[in-house]
C-alpha cells in the first residue's frame, strides 16, 4: 500500500486515549518524561513500535492492524466527546424529545376536556 508510519504519526494516534482519559475524567498528573526528553506517555508507544519493527511479517502486520483499529476507535470517540457538533447534536435531540414530550401532554390535556 505504500503506507509510511512514522513515530511522529503513532505518537499522536497514541495520545488519543490520554486526552481522552484528562478531558472527560479530569485525570490528568503531571508530564514526565524520560532520559531522552520523550513523555513517559509516547515512550510507551515509541517501545511497542519499535518492538513491532523487529518481529516477523505477520506478527508486524496483526499488531499494526490491531493497535491502529483499537487507538483509532478511541480517537473517533474522543473526538465525538470533545466535539462542539457533539454538543449541537445532544441539543438537537433534546429539543426533538422535549417538543413531542409537550406535544403529549397536551394532546392529552385536549383529550381530557370535552
């Protein structure tokens, strides 16, 4: 396919469930990085990455697909919960549910009173 994946790249896929994690449980600590002024967080992924890199063709390409399918999914995810049109959607669907909730009741208000 012609795919280059660089650290630079996998770095910001592997952020995803971190920013996940600081903006919606608010548990985010400190940075801290490594002897090599690398985050302990992208060290992590750097690691995995470079282990990936030294393994035989099937183990290279299942662990890819799964890492990437995984992190990908968490970064949709994280990008439907920090979204603004995340926000404009739940409005919209409140204002839907809300409308027919009312249009109910006084459906059944007219009902009641002959």
């Amino acid at each position: 396919l012609g795919v280059n994946f660089s650290y630079h790249w996998l770095a910001n896929l592997s952020e995803s469930p971190r920013r996940l994690v600081c903006h919606v449980l608010g548990k985010c600590t400190a940075e801290s990085y490594n002897e090599d002024g690398v985050s302990t967080w992208h060290s992590v992924a750097r690691t995995v990455y470079q282990w990936l890199l030294n393994q035989n063709f099937v183990v290279v390409q299942v662990g890819f697909m799964f890492a990437i399918a995984i992190l990908g999914l968490v970064s949709i995810f994280e990008f439907f919960i920090s979204s603004v049109f995340t926000v404009l959607l739940a409005m919209c669907v409140f204002a839907v549910v809300s409308r027919q909730s009312i249009f109910t009741k006084i459906q059944s208000i007219i009902r009641c009173n002959p």
